[in-house]
C-alpha cells in the first residue's frame, strides 16, 4: 500500500471506529492483517440480531472502492453464506452489487462516471461502513442463510 | 397567539464531502427542502437510481416534516445525509 493510501486510512480510521462503536460495533486490524485490511464488526439494531463481520480492503485510498465480503468470524473465509446479511443486492457469498464496492464498480463499468461514481472526497471509508450498517438494519439484520 | 417563528441553525454532514452544509432555515422549512438544499451543496445530482435521506438522533427524518418539528426547542440541528441505491443493485 503506497504512502498516500497509508496516511489518509490513519486519518479517517478513528471516525469509523467511533461511528461502528457507537451501535455496539468495532473496527479490526490485526498485527498479521495486510495494509489496507479491517474487519468491521456490525451489530444490527434489531432486537436479537446478532453480529456480522464484514472484510473491508483497500488497496488505493482513498481513489479506489475496497473489497467488501463478509464471514461468519475475523479471519474466516468469506465463502459462508450464514456469514452474509440478506440486504438487496448482497450477493452471499460472493459478491455486494453495490456502487460502494470494487465489487459492484467492476461489474457495472457504467457506474465509473454520474451518480454512482466513487467520491474519493471526505471520508469513503466512513460512508461505506455507513452504507453497509444502514443496508443490514433496513433487512433487520436477517441471514441469507 | 401564534408562537413567534425562528431561525434554526441547520448542519448537515455527509461523509463523502470535504465540510458540512451549514445554513440558517426557519422552523417552518420542511426537511424535504433542507435535503434539496444539501443534495445540492454536495453535488450531487439525484437521478433515481439512488434514495437520498436524512437522519437526526438514529432515525430517518420525513421528508414533509419541518425543521422546527425535529429541532424542537433546539436553536441547532445536525442533520447526517445517508444513500440507499435502489436501481443496479442486483
């Protein structure tokens, strides 16, 4: 992960630990986890509801999308469908087809330019932990299996 | 006697701009031109294929409600703009 990407995650990090937090979330990165790897702990609002971790990497921040999965634990293969959230448009277990996601811009090429565009300004990590605790509250923090 | 109207200092944040939107609105104002407002001060241009939505306290904010109505006895609001794509999610 080049300079720029390194310095800029370190800025915006702390917004999205206080944001996952506040909802009785966390946010992980590992000793052993590569530069630009975090795992998002999302508890959903819903009574009962239990955890989802979703695996977010980086690989040029904040000018590219990450690659956001989700396991059924830190460190597990994101090949579990119990793992990931039935939100519309969340593919368990392969894909988010989201405008958020590295995933969904380079399925949809056409999202590169008008409203679906990655904004590389403010804080897009925050905004895409907003945008996944907000799609799994809006399902009640259902499984897709 | 009527109540006497009065501004509110209305902030909205949105995690993708660089600064908040800031403006003084009176409590009659409804959210939905408030979203407008900072749609527009963002740039973004609303198309249909994304919903764009106001939250206040954790909840999401009518549209047809009026600043003084969520404000309440408050003199400021923050406001947290949120997107829901709702076309070519699939």
């Amino acid at each position: 992960m080049d300079i720029e990407s390194t310095i800029t995650l370190a800025r915006d990090v702390p917004q999205v630990e206080e944001f996952l937090s506040s909802s009785g979330g966390r946010l992980v990165h590992r000793e052993e986890d590569p530069a630009g790897l975090y795992w998002a702990v999302v508890q959903p609002t819903a009574p009962a509801s239990t955890q989802f971790v979703a695996r977010i990497s980086w690989t040029v921040y904040p000018h590219r999308p990450p690659s956001l999965l989700f396991a059924p634990a830190i460190s597990l293969p994101t090949s579990d469908p119990r793992g990931w959230p039935e939100a519309s448009g969340y593919r368990a277990p392969n894909d988010i087809c989201k405008p958020f996601t590295a995933e969904g811009q380079a399925l949809h090429t056409e999202w590169a330019t008008g409203p679906h565009a990655w904004r590389n300004t403010g804080n897009p990590f925050l905004f895409v932990v907003e945008n996944l605790v907000e799609d799994i509250n809006r399902v009640g923090g259902a499984r897709a299996a | 006697m009527p109540n006497k109207p009065h501004d509110i200092e209305v902030k909205v944040t949105f995690a993708t701009a660089d600064r908040p939107y800031r403006r003084e609105y009176a409590d009659s104002v409804t959210i939905g031109t408030v979203l407008g407002d900072s749609l527009a001060a963002f740039g973004v241009a609303a198309d249909g294929t994304t919903r764009y939505y106001l939250k206040h306290d954790g909840d999401e904010v009518p549209v047809d409600k009026t600043v003084g109505e969520i404000a309440g006895h408050a003199h400021v609001l923050h406001l947290k703009l949120r997107t829901e794509t709702i076309q070519g999610a699939s």
